[in-house]
C-alpha cells in the first residue's frame, strides 16, 4: 500500500516543476508576443521622398573627350555625349532625378558668349520651371570664364555647378567620373543654395569669383588663391566652409534678357618694352573695352600709358589687371587712375575683368560707374 503514495508524490513533484517552469516561461512568451503587435503590416507602404531634380547641361570639353588608348597625352575634346556620361554614372541616380541636354559639344578653347549667353538663358528658364539645381559639363581652360558670367547673370539662389576633368573619358584613372558624380551631389543639396555658381572638382568645391587653372596637367588645376575653397564633396557628402564674399545671382544689376551678342573687349599683355601697338591696334579693332595684363600693380610703360590716353579720349574703357598669378590691382597706387582714366580690377585677374566690363557695357553701364562694380564685382 505504500507505492501508490510514492507513484502520488511523484506525480506531485513533477506538476509542480511543470507549472514553474511555465510560469518562468511567460515573459518570454509576452516578449515574442510584444513584438508581434508593434511588427509593421505587409500591405503597408512607406513613400520615398522625392529626388530633387537635376538637369545637366553639356558643352563638350575634356570630360567628353576620348584617345586612341588609355595612356596618351592626346585626344579630342567633346567626343561623348551627356547620355552616355550619365550611364558611366549610375549611382548618380539614387541621390537625384537627372536629364542631360546638350548645348553645344566643344573644346573649351573654342567656347564662346554665344554659347555663354545660350547657357545663361536656358538656367533662367529652367530655375523657374521645377529644376533643383543645374549641372554644367565644360572644358577646363575657360571654364573660369563662363562660371564667373553665369554668376554675374543667372537669376536664382539655387546651385550652378560647373564641372569637369583633366584626363579624357578613355584614360586610365580617368577623374571625370567622380568629379560628375560629386557635382550632381552639391547640385541636389539644399545647403549648396545662396552660394553662387560653383566649381567642384577633385573633391573641392570653389566660389565662381575666386578659382583660377594654375596648371596645365595637374589633376588638382583649380585653386582659390586670394579667398580659399568654399567646400568640399567627398564622395558626395558636402561640406561648406563659407559663402561668396561679393554680389551674384538675385542680387546682380545684370541681366542677359534682350542681350543677342557682346560687346568686343581685348585684353593686351604686358611686357618689357611694351610700345603700345597692341592697345591702338585694338581701338582701330573697334574694341569698346581694352583690359590691360599689366605688369606687377598693373604697371605698364610710358609709351603704353600714351596709348590708354589716346583710347580713352576715342571712349574706349580701359581696365588694369596683372599678368600676376595672385593679389589686388589697387587703385590710384602707381599709375594715377584718375589722370589716365584708368579702371582698377582690385582681384580680378585679365580673363575675369573682360567678363566683367564686357557684361557691364552690355547692361549700358557708364564709365562713372565702373569702378563701383569692380570693387562690388
């Protein structure tokens, strides 16, 4: 008689250890249960914001170009088109919404304010009708050029982004690429608006005022001398540092509505010797604007300083620059400004200050008010 009250506290034991066990079990189960009920629902769909929307706008230049095989020197600017420069760049259309469109399909060296004025008329157009921002494709030996134009006469405080290469699509290490890539990044990014026109490339991003082409090979060509770099795009995360320190876009006097050409203004270089042929030869020319490449502060010789008077007297604006790589062009420092009726570029160097007084007599300015728009310029 004494099993069945072992076979009973057996039985006991065993549903006792069953019933704790459970018990320890519940959170557990409420765990599992919790994350159950907070799992989102398969038919719900979660919407992407939209891309912002970019438009590239082809010129040709070395970023278009190609060679025979990837390790020449030579090749020929302007050989691909905006399609297939976007393909090479697929990751490009995760961070934006892209459309190519080719305005014109040239060297740098043969760019032109027909192209310039085509360019600056499409970017208005375009800013006004949904465009986030624009990206130019462009040769590098002018590109300082039409960037510094575009400042002066694009109505918008969304970002123009210049950008190119040194090495043609072909090479091997070809930089155009990245270089694509990183500016359609700051192109679609809300913190590159009020900065201007821009130049990223090789992971900088420049002010249209400031850059210059300091070398002829180097992949690192552009630098900002007098003002420093305004950014950086690193594998499309931006960085901004400042803004620009003078006025552009919304806030310039100038306009291109209306304007079919530009008036002529030559530049004349500087040198030992200098007679001043260049400067009549470019009044006789019919130049409305001569910029002089002086030497140091702007200096040229007495025979040169004769010829600015006898083109001055004739109403042709004279503006001094420097052959010099870096520093202002003061004003009534060496050469008396007043007496020969000579503009100061302060820190423009010659290809700028031609953009400049060339847009400024286009929009009718005056020689009074030349000086002004130099130092706000």
């Amino acid at each position: 008689m004494k099993k069945p009250s072992i076979y009973i506290s057996t039985l006991l034991a065993c549903t006792l250890i069953f019933a704790d066990g459970m018990a320890q079990s519940k959170p557990a189960l409420n765990s599992f249960a919790m994350a159950a009920s907070i799992r989102p629902a398969k038919n719900v769909s979660v919407t992407k914001p939209a891309l912002p929307n970019v438009v590239i706008l082809a010129t040709g230049g070395t970023i278009a170009g190609a060679a025979a095989t990837g390790t020449q020197a030579g090749y020929t600017s302007g050989q691909v088109t905006i399609d297939a420069m976007v393909d090479a760049v697929p990751d490009a259309k995760k961070i934006a919404t892209i459309k190519g469109e080719q305005i014109s399909n040239v060297g740098s060296q043969d760019m032109s304010f027909e192209i310039m004025l085509k360019l600056a008329n499409r970017i208005n157009e375009l800013m006004k009708s949904g465009t986030d921002g624009v990206v130019i494709t462009h040769g590098t030996d002018t590109m300082e050029e039409t960037a510094y134009f575009l400042n002066l006469v694009v109505k918008t405080d969304k970002p123009v982004v210049l950008v190119g290469s040194m090495r043609p699509s072909t090479a091997m290490s070809a930089d155009g690429p990245l270089n694509l890539y990183n500016a359609i990044s700051v192109a679609a990014d809300p913190q590159a608006k009020n900065h201007g026109v821009m130049l990223v490339m090789n992971d900088w991003i420049h002010s249209a005022q400031s850059f210059i082409k300091v070398s002829t090979q180097a992949v690192q060509t552009f630098m900002s001398p007098m003002r420093g770099i305004m950014g950086t795009s690193n594998y499309g995360k931006n960085e901004f540092y400042r803004v620009p320190h003078k006025k552009f876009g919304n806030k310039s006097e100038f306009s291109v509505d209306g304007i079919k050409e530009m008036p002529r203004v030559d530049i004349v270089y500087g040198c030992v010797d200098m007679d001043g042929q260049m400067i009549d030869a470019a009044v006789k020319a019919k130049a409305k604007g001569i910029v002089i490449a002086g030497v140091g502060n702007g200096n040229m010789t007495k025979a040169a300083l004769e010829a600015v008077k006898r083109a001055n007297k004739k109403g042709v604006i004279v503006v001094r620059s420097t052959r010099v790589g870096t520093g202002d062009v003061g004003r009534d420092v060496e050469i008396k400004d007043d007496e020969y009726g000579t503009i100061a570029s302060l820190e423009l160097n010659p290809q700028k200050s031609r953009i400049l007084l060339a847009t400024a007599l286009a929009n009718n300015k005056k020689h009074g008010d030349l000086q002004r728009i130099f130092d706000e310029y």
